[in-house]
C-alpha cells in the first residue's frame, strides 16, 4: 500500500498569506505568542513569509530585493525608530500596524489559528 504524498507546506501558506486579512491575522497571531518572548527569527520568517505572498509579486526585483534589506535593518534596530519603520514596511505591503484590545482567544480566526500552528515557523 502507497502512503498519498503530502503537499510542500510554504506553498499552501504562501497561497494563503496572498489574502491581506489572512496575512494580517498570520502576522497578530506571531506577534502575539502566548509563551511570553516572541522570538526575533520567527517574526523575520513571518514578514518574510508575508512578503513574499503580498510585496513580491508587485515589485520589481531591486524593489523586492531593497524591501528585504530594510526589513533586515530595521528589525536589528531599537527603540522608537524601530516601531515606525515596520510599520511603514507593512505599509508597502498594504497592511498597517494596530493596537487593538485583547479580548482573548475569541477573536482568532480558526484558520489562522490552525495555521500558526501548523506553520510552527
């Protein structure tokens, strides 16, 4: 008996992520980690990830390439200056940076949710 062959994972999530409002819950679903810490290589692969389903295909690529660049130097920043470049890097891709109330676990989205967890980065 023949085991059915699974599917490469990046694809589906790549396809996944073209959808703005999935990749803006992808993304709160990261930034949110319950375990406390959020780690710096896991929010890189995350916008990365984001990037490639939403900025990639609608840039040139030396736009591509220098939106990965600043993506890079601006999560080695710190402080303030570092909250404003993000966000306008989320910008180019169309989606923003927000503050929104925690009402708990309710908000989430299943699918998202089941591919955050899915996706473990």
């Amino acid at each position: 008996m023949t085991m059915p062959k699974s599917l490469p994972y990046h694809p589906y999530k790549i396809s996944k992520l073209k959808d703005p409002a999935y990749s803006a819950g992808y993304l709160t679903e990261i930034f949110e980690e319950e375990e406390g810490d959020l780690e710096l290589g896991i929010m890189r692969k995350a916008l990365r990830d984001v990037f490639e389903a939403l900025g990639e295909p609608n840039m040139s690529a030396d736009d591509a390439k220098l939106h990965l660049e600043k993506l890079d130097t601006l999560l080695s920043g710190d402080g303030i200056a570092t909250i404003y470049a993000l966000a306008s890097w989320l910008k180019a891709l169309g989606l923003k940076l927000t503050v929104a109330v925690d009402a708990g676990d309710e908000e989430i989205s299943a699918n998202v949710a089941e591919l955050a967890q899915v996706g473990k980065i």
